[in-house]
C-alpha cells in the first residue's frame, strides 16, 4: 500500500511539473516595437514642426529633437527650433517587456523672415493681382479695373494686394500677374500657354523678400491635366500638366530664391484635385501655403469685400 501511494505521489509531481512547464512555454510574447513618424512644418512659424507618430507595438516614446535642447516623451509633440537649420530626430520606442527600436530622420527648418516695412514683395498671379498700369511687363494683360463692367473694383487702392502693402509698409518689387494664366504650359481648350504661363514668368521678379504666388484657379477652370506628381527630371511634357508643373516652379522659387519667404495662396472654390495639388506640394517644399475661405466674387473675382477679406487672411500668416 505504502509503495502504491508513493508511485501516485510522484506522478502527481510530475504532472503538476510538466503543467508549469507547458504553461510557462506557452506564454504569449510581445511583438517587438517598430519606432516610426512622419511631421509637418507649421504655416505660421516655419521654425515650429509638427510631429505624427507612426510607430506599432510600443507603449513609451522617447523624442530627441536633435538640437541638443529638445527632449519629449509625449505621443505626438510639437516642438520649435531656436534657429533655422537641419536636425537629426529620433524616435525610440519600447513595449511593456522594455524591447526597443529607433527611427532616425533628418528634417530641415527654416528661419523665419520678418517682412514689413520696407521689404519687397513680388507677386506672380493671374487675374485677381492685375492692375492697369501695375502689371510687370506692362504687356501682360489685366482684368482689374472695370472688365465688362460687371466688378465694383475700380481703383488700385482697392485690390488685396495694395492693401496688404500699406498695412506693412512694404514695397512692391514686381506685379508678375498675367489675367487668364495657368500655372501650366497648358491653357484653355488644350492651348499651348507656356509665353504666359506661371513657371515661365517665374523667372521674372526682381530681389523680393517675400514672393506671393497665387495661382491655380485658371489650371483649374480650364481642365488642364493634373499629370503625376515629379520632383526631378522634368520633361517639356511633364509641365504640360498641372502637378509636375507646380512642383518644378515650387523647386526653382524656393532654390533660386533662399533667404525670400514665399507664400503660395489657394482660391476658393476650386477643384479638388487642383487645391489638394497645392496643399501637398507645399508641404513637400516647406513652403507657406493659405487657403482661402468666403471669398465675396463679382464675375467669378473678387469684389472689393472679397479683395479686403483676401488682405485680411493673408496679413495673418504674413505680419503676425
């Protein structure tokens, strides 16, 4: 009997032993993190980025802004620079068993340009910046004032852009707006545009401290193709087309033009395609870009509320 209840004993131990065995081979491990994130640089301050973490799998963040200043543990910080320049950030990540992983990237900030009294602007644009007798080649054709007798805009004082001078008491250098032009080599019904269009006359404004391009809005009325979205190589054919095209003009402005502050300006009511365009490549070329919104128009332009309400929007990003 002794022996009997001895042999049950240790096939009891056994069992239990091979349970906690089989119990602690099945314990479920954790996947190892993966550190990742992407940013976006702020509109009103270019000196401030936006940080959108991508990683998986982690439960602690650990951000170094690489200036040898900035540290975060926050999710998804925002952090502004003290200068203009390139920094190395990284972000590491952990889980809850304390397994790590890194994400490196370089980003590129720029210094913020104060524009006010007695800087010069530049304008390239299409209708809505024309002028009679302020438009530079004065051949370029005008929409402003009195077209067709249909818009209340009637004297220079009046357009957004003579109002957004005085109120910086900034200079004008170039009014480079031609009325009907597309950004594209393409106009209206298929028309080769490439005399008026905006990456031809781009080359054309002077030694601005802030370009102000505000375009589109033909590219947009005329159905030109919207192509495919280049950063290099571009081929005659490729600036037949709106996306190629408005990344080869927001590649050279922003190199031939480095220490400008340039601020591209997005009408209401276009399509789409045509906006998203915009707003995408200027964010790919860290370029200031304003959306407008409830734009009063006469004949599809603006009217003199409309004209005050673009100054105002813009004053915003540009004076304060």
């Amino acid at each position: 009997m002794k022996k009997y209840c001895t042999i049950r004993y240790y096939t009891f131990l056994w069992v239990l032993f091979l349970g906690v065995s089989c119990s602690a081979d099945t314990k479920e491990s954790l996947p190892d993190p993966v550190a990742g994130f992407s940013y976006t640089i702020d509109t009103g301050n270019t000196l401030r980025v936006n940080f959108k973490n991508e990683s998986e799998h982690a439960t602690t963040y650990t951000w170094d802004f690489g200036d040898n200043k900035g540290i975060s543990t926050a999710t998804n910080p925002s952090y502004t620079y003290a200068s203009g320049g390139t920094y190395n950030v990284t972000l590491t990540v952990k889980n809850r068993d304390g397994v790590s992983n890194k994400r490196k990237k370089e980003i590129t900030v720029a210094q913020n340009t104060t524009i006010g009294k007695g800087s010069k602007v530049s304008i390239l644009g299409d209708s809505y910046s024309t002028f009679k007798d302020f438009v530079n080649p004065n051949t370029n054709p005008y929409w402003y004032p009195d077209w067709n007798n249909i818009n209340d805009v009637v004297k220079v004082e009046q357009t957004w852009w003579h109002q957004l001078l005085q109120e910086g008491e900034a200079i004008l250098e170039i009014n480079n707006s031609y009325s009907g032009s597309t950004i594209c080599n393409t106009g209206y019904n298929g028309a080769n545009s490439t005399a008026s269009s905006f990456i031809t006359r781009m080359k054309n404004l002077g030694s601005p401290d802030l370009i102000i391009i505000f375009g589109g809005t033909n590219d947009s009325w005329a159905n030109v193709p919207l192509g495919n979205y280049k950063y290099n190589d571009w081929t005659e054919d490729d600036l037949k087309s709106f996306r190629p095209a408005f990344a080869y003009m927001l590649d050279y402005l922003t190199k031939q033009y480095p220490k400008a502050k340039i601020v591209n300006v997005i009408n209401s009511d276009l399509k789409a395609e045509i906006t998203n365009t915009q707003t995408s490549l200027c964010s790919h070329y860290k370029t200031t870009s304003v959306q407008l919104k409830n734009i009063d128009k006469i004949g599809g332009h603006p009217s003199i509320k409309g004209m005050t309400e673009i100054k105002k929007q813009l004053s915003n990003v540009i004076f304060h």
